[in-house]
C-alpha cells in the first residue's frame, strides 16, 4: 500500500511542477506583451465588413456602432442594400 501512496504523492509533485511550469510560461509571455502594448505609439482604427445570408447583419453592426459610442470612439455605418429585383442600388 505504501507504493501506491508514493506513487499518488510522485505524481502530484510531477503535476504541480508541472503547473508551476506553466505559469512562469505564462508570465514570460504577458511581460513580452505588456512591453509591446506599453510600446505602442500608433493608433489604428478599424474596419468591420459583415456579410452572409440570413438576418442579424444590421442588428450586427448597429449594435457594434452604438457600444463604440457609448466608449467614446468615433463610428460610422454603411448599409449597403439591394433593389427589389436583385440588382445592387447604384
């Protein structure tokens, strides 16, 4: 019986370093993308195209546009629709 418990004692110190190992992964990756945010001196706007098939495409970008907003960032929308016979409005 005395194996078993070592063997169950080996085994979680293998998981924790394991885990330990992990972390510090981790941590060497965010201070990696913490330098490169702190860094950043170019502000970039951004562009969104929604397509497809089907609904929730205005209701989309609506909502996009209003939570932009209601952040304080600037935001415009283009509703591009088609004419009843199927050929884009010119």
């Amino acid at each position: 019986m005395s194996d078993i418990i070592k063997k169950s004692a080996s085994e979680e110190d293998k998981a924790q370093l394991k885990e330990n190992k992990h972390i510090e992964r981790q941590k060497k990756i965010k201070k990696a993308v913490d330098e490169r945010v702190a860094n950043a001196t170019e502000e970039r706007g951004v562009f969104v195209v929604i397509t497809g098939n089907g609904k929730g495409k205005s209701t989309s970008g609506f909502g996009t546009v209003l939570r932009a907003i209601g952040h304080g960032q600037k935001a415009a929308l283009f509703n591009l629709s088609k004419a009843l016979n199927g050929n884009a409005v010119k």
